[in-house]
C-alpha cells in the first residue's frame, strides 16, 4: 500500500460488501484508471466533464484509501476504484467490473515518473529509471506485483459481471471504448453511448488533452520540475527508456507467469520488440 494511504482505510475497505449495481473500476497502477474513471463520470452525467475545482477521488473514491464507510455513503450507482488483486476485491455478481490492463513496459515507465513525482511520500525525486526497474521487476512497489494483479483479473476476463479492456486497445479506438463501457454498464448507459451527440462529448472530454487540462481534477499538483499526472499517454515510450537487458528480463518474466494461460495474446508486438 502506499505510504500515504491509512492503514484504517485498507482494513476497512476490504470488509465493505459489493451491492447489486455497483461500478468498480480495477486496474493496476497506471494502467488507465483515472481515463476510465472518467468515462464512466462522462457516461453517467450526460457527458458533462468533471468540472474544474472538482476531484475525481471525490467522484470515484479509491476503496482501499477512503474505507468502506464512506464508500457506503456514496449515491447509488455506487462508484469506486481498487487496485485490488482479484481475490481481495469484494465480490457480487450483480455488480460491475471494469478491468484495464496495460502492456508491463509503458506501465513500468509511467510508474516510476508516479513515483518520482510523489516527493512527500517517497525519498525518490532523484531515482533513476534503472533503480526502479529493478523494484518493479521484484514486485515490490506500490500494490505489489504486476502480475499478481493482472494474471487473476485476466482469467475472469469472460465473467458476465467483468468487462476486460486493455490500453492498447481503448488508444487505437476510444469511441469503441467508450460504447463498450456503455453497454456494459446498462440500459440507461447503453442508450448514452448510442447517442451520437452525447457519444462524441464522452470521446472528447476523456481524450488526452482534455483532461490534461485542470489536471488537480485527477491528483494533487506536483512539484515544479515533476511530470503531471497525466503525462504522455502513449503506447511504446517504453522503448526509449528501457535498455535491451532490462526489455528481455521483463519478457522473461512475463513468459513465466503467462505459462499456460492466452496472455501473451494481449501484446504479442510488443513481447516481440523486448525480445528482439
Ligand atoms: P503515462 O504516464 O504513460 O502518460 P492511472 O490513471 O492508472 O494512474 O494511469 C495513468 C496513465 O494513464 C498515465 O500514463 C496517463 O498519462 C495516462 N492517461 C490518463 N488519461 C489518459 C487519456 N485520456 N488518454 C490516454 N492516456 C491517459
């Protein structure tokens, strides 16, 4: 857990009960949460932005952060984050899960520009990406190991109450994102996402550049000289900043723990490219 999280919250978020119609948005860090998080503010309010002045965490609270009573407070269709692993995330059929998984070397890189620019929780603004390679390939940052959340999360990907999305995927086709989550999340959002006035809205206000205006919407603000929180937003950056060593020991390791199971299914060019 992160070091400015209370230890209250964990505990407690863990003990909150999942309810008929709840949304919970799963990733791990720096997947695409927040971006989902807020098509699923888009979708849900019309296609209104979140306003300037306004926190998403307020929004779309983060379970393990807040604890499960102010969770229970929230306005139905309860609305929540989790960076979870699968078996810990409280669990109803009749709610929703919106996964999103991103390629481990672009998460990887954008984990550690998190981390760096986090300067009053960790002792890292001058770390190097090669320090943090190592942490990340160990499994020990925040919320654990990569795979440990995605491995589980992606073996529900055909649940009726999951919908698995992947980074990649919703950056080559954002409407197609955007109405896959509307559809996913109901009748009312359904028809929302089959607007096409309404449709376009939600593309625009969740593109990149639309939300990396008023970016204290999404995190507290950094310090000068730090990278925003929405900071590049693209697949393949990865490639600029790992060396060839460091691509083939996160290869390795992600061909361990995809053993028997589709994974590589998700990424097979850019497996291909850290193995070249
Ligand atoms: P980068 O650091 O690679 O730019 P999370 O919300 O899970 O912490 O993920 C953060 C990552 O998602 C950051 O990646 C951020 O820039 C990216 N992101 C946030 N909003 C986005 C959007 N609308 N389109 C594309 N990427 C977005």
């Amino acid at each position: 857990m992160p070091a400015g999280f209370p230890v209250e919250g964990f505990r407690s978020g863990r003990e909150y009960r999942a309810q008929p119609g709840d949304i919970v948005i799963t990733t791990y860090p720096k997947c695409g949460t927040t971006w989902v998080q807020h098509i699923v503010y888009l979708i849900l309010h019309e296609g209104e932005p979140l306003p300037a002045g306004r926190s998403m965490t307020e929004e779309i609270p983060h379970l393990e952060e807040v604890g499960r009573e102010a969770v229970e407070r929230l306005p139905a269709p309860r609305c929540i984050k989790t960076h979870l692993p699968f078996d810990m995330t409280p669990s109803h059929p009749d709610a929703r899960y919106v996964y999103v998984a991103r390629n481990p070397f672009d998460c990887a890189v954008s984990f550690f520009h998190h981390t760096r620019g986090f300067v009053r929780l960790y002792d890292f603004a001058d770390g190097t990406f090669d320090e943090f390679f190592e942490y990340f390939l160990a499994g020990e940052v925040d919320f654990g190991d990569y795979f440990d959340n995605l491995v589980p999360w992606f073996a529900h990907r055909t649940d009726d109450n999951l919908l698995f999305l992947t980074y990649e995927q919703m950056k080559a086709a954002p409407a197609e994102a955007v109405v896959a989550i509307g559809e996913f999340l109901g009748p009312d959002s359904s028809r929302a996402v089959h607007d096409q006035v309404a449709l376009e809205r939600i593309v625009r206000h969740s593109s990149f550049d639309s939300m990396r205006k008023d970016p204290e919407r999404w995190s507290s603000k950094r310090p000068d000289g730090m990278p925003e929180f929405i900071r590049k937003g693209e697949v393949g950056d990865w490639s600029n900043v790992f060396t060839r060593d460091q691509a083939r020991r996160l290869a390795d390791k992600f061909a361990r723990r995809a053993e028997g199971t589709d994974l590589e299914t998700l990424w097979p060019d850019i497996l291909a490219a850290a193995r070249a």
